[in-house]
C-alpha cells in the first residue's frame, strides 16, 4: 500500500525537520508532503533538507485550504492511505504504524487520534478546551456515535474518501466538527485512537491567537448549525420525491 503524511505549516522552521526525521525513523517507507502555507521563514528549505517533498503556496491561504492541497496531491499520486499531522510538534509520530493498521483491521475510513479517550495530561488555552469540548458533544449527539475529540488534526483517512475531500463540499476555513458530520452523513465509518499528544507550543503557529480562537467557536457553530439545517432539508425533500413517485 502506498503510505503518505501530509504536513500544512506555517512558519514552522524550528521544528519541521525533527518531526520529518521522527517519521522516518518510525517508517521509512512513508512519503512525506509539507504544505508550506506562504511561510515567511525557512520552513519548506528545511523540509526539504530533512528528505520531504514541499508543495509551497505563493501565500498564506489558511489551514484548511492547506489541508486541501495535501489531498489533492495525495489522490492524484495515487496513494491508498494517507496520515495527517500538525506542524506544530502536538503529534507524535510513534503512533502512526498502529493507527494504519487499527484503520485497515477494522475496516475503517477515517480515525482520528484522541487526547481525552483516556486520561491524559494535555493542557492548552481555555477557549480551544472549551471550543474542543462543545463541539465533541455537538457532534456526539448529531452523528450518535460518542466522540470526544471532534477538532484533532491527527488522523489516518483511506483513499476513498479523498474524493469527497477535494470537493468543494469541503469546508475550506475549518475541516473540523463540521466535516465530521458531513463524513458520517456521507456513509464513512469515523473512529478514534486514543493516544497522547504534547502540549500546545507558547509560540505563534496555524491554530494560536485568543481572538482567532473565539472566532473559530463562533464560525464552526454557524457552520454546524447550517449544516444540520441543510441535511434535514435535503431528508425531507428526497422522502417527497419518493411520495410524490
């Protein structure tokens, strides 16, 4: 099977070559894409010093965007499995082996790997604890399947759903709860992995900033909100279509 991780960064040069040189001492046989989002220092000359392909923006476009363009380089390379992580130093790479092989031997399309299934020592700002508890009970309650941690980045996805992922059904801003919901709602099987993650880092990085972090609380509940509201309509109108038969 062919592997990849994919890595959207953001002025991540401090850090950036140790997770490369992590992964490859985990797996060798990964392929390793940075998505430099139109960093302002050394982040994609570094990734490509550690051995990773960087696909660089012209500028910076925004996480999910970023995210984006990982896909689409991993679907038309024509990878069978691909492993997203954050270029912040949050993920560790250690986990990756077993996450591909919980993803395939229990015949799941997307899991995602969870700082609360178990007890853990993980600490970060009190708006994204807040942001990441409200909506991991949001989208428990609107999927009825228990998750409890419904915006980690760190995930292992099949090849089969990057269609969807590449779609403009996407939610370009944040790919968090919201796409959770719309990946259930679509028919894909979502799991979590338990693990441990380090601490958010003190400096600036893709996801940092309180006002930042207040906003994405208040644009990913409008966006579940019409999301729901959406889905519902589009129920009710395709079981009066078949009434109407």
């Amino acid at each position: 099977m062919k592997k990849i991780v994919i890595i959207p960064a953001y002025n991540e040069e401090k850090r950036i070559a140790e997770i490369i040189n992590n992964i490859k001492s985990i797996d060798k046989d990964l392929k390793i894409a940075v998505i430099d989002d139109g960093s302002s220092d050394n982040t994609a000359l570094n990734a490509i010093s550690a051995g990773a392909v960087v696909i660089k923006l012209p500028f910076n476009i925004g996480y999910g965007s970023a995210l984006q363009t990982g896909y689409k380089y991993a679907l038309e390379n024509g990878f069978d499995i691909v492993v997203q992580m954050d270029g912040d130093g949050q993920h560790d790479p250690k986990y990756i082996p077993e996450m591909i092989n919980t993803l395939i031997k229990n015949n799941v399309d997307v899991l995602i790997g969870s700082r609360f299934k178990v007890k853990t020592s993980y600490k970060t700002t009190f708006a994204r604890r807040i942001g990441i508890i409200l909506f991991s009970k949001i989208v428990s309650l609107i999927i009825k399947k228990r998750v409890t941690d419904a915006t980690s980045g760190y995930q292992v996805i099949r090849a089969t759903v990057l269609p969807f992922l590449v779609s403009e059904s996407f939610p370009i801003d944040y790919p968090d709860a919201d796409l959770l919901i719309m990946l259930n709602y679509e028919g894909f099987k979502i799991e979590e992995f338990p693990m441990k993650m380090h601490s958010d880092p003190k400096s600036k990085s893709m996801h940092k900033g309180f006002l930042k972090n207040i906003y994405y609380i208040f644009k990913m509940l409008m966006s579940i909100f019409l999301l729901v509201i959406s889905i519902k309509f589009f129920k009710s109108y395709s079981k009066q279509q078949i009434i109407d038969r």
